[in-house]
C-alpha cells in the first residue's frame, strides 16, 4: 500500500513540476503515473549499473555526478514513454533535482513510528 502511494506522490510531483518547467511535457494524469513507475523502474534496474561504471568520476566529484546520472535516467525515461517529452540535458537535470526534492518533502509525512 505503502508503495502504491509512493507512486501516486511521485506521478504528482511530476505533473507540477511539468507546468513550472518549461522544457518537461507531461501530457496527461496517466502519463505522470507511467512516468512515475518508469522512473521507479529504471532506478531499480540501470541505475545501480551507471553508478558502477561511473564510481571513479563519482568519488572524483564527491558524489556530484550522481545529479547527471539522475538526469540521464529522467532522458531514458523521456525516450521510453510517449506523452513524457524532456527537451534537453538541463531540462533533465534540472527535473531531476526538484523531483527528488519535492519527494523527499513528500515522503517525511509517510515514515512509519515505532
């Protein structure tokens, strides 16, 4: 249940931040979901792999070039989904840092108490 509305926040956050960004088209509420779950997806499965291959530059950077490697997922995403457009790199990365802000503020209001 827990992850269901994990997702349905996420598919949210996309839809608001595709109106103030200009360069993030969103096309309608079941694309944000779709974009949503690709999202989930794709950190899943090719995120842990771009993280490995790209640990030298990553620990040069101390940890920075995990925010293009968020914005290449997002580019993936873009390519994958039809009603997600992402017109460029900045736009991505741009998207990415917000999305990952809006969710971390998201997500305080559902840990769980022991």
């Amino acid at each position: 249940m827990k992850l269901i509305v994990k997702l349905l926040l996420t598919a949210l956050a996309v839809l608001v931040l595709s109106h103030f960004l200009s360069g993030i088209i969103v096309s309608n509420y079941v694309t944000a979901i779709v974009v949503a779950v690709t999202i989930a997806v794709l950190n899943m499965l090719v995120r842990p792999i771009l993280i490995v291959l790209t640990l030298p530059v990553t620990v040069l950077t101390l940890g920075l070039f995990l925010f293009v490697i968020n914005a290449i997922i997002i580019l993936l995403a873009g390519k994958l989904i039809t009603g997600f457009y992402v017109s460029s790199f900045f736009s991505a990365l741009l998207f990415s840092v917000l999305l990952s802000l809006f969710r971390s503020v998201l997500f305080t209001f559902l840990k769980e108490e022991k």
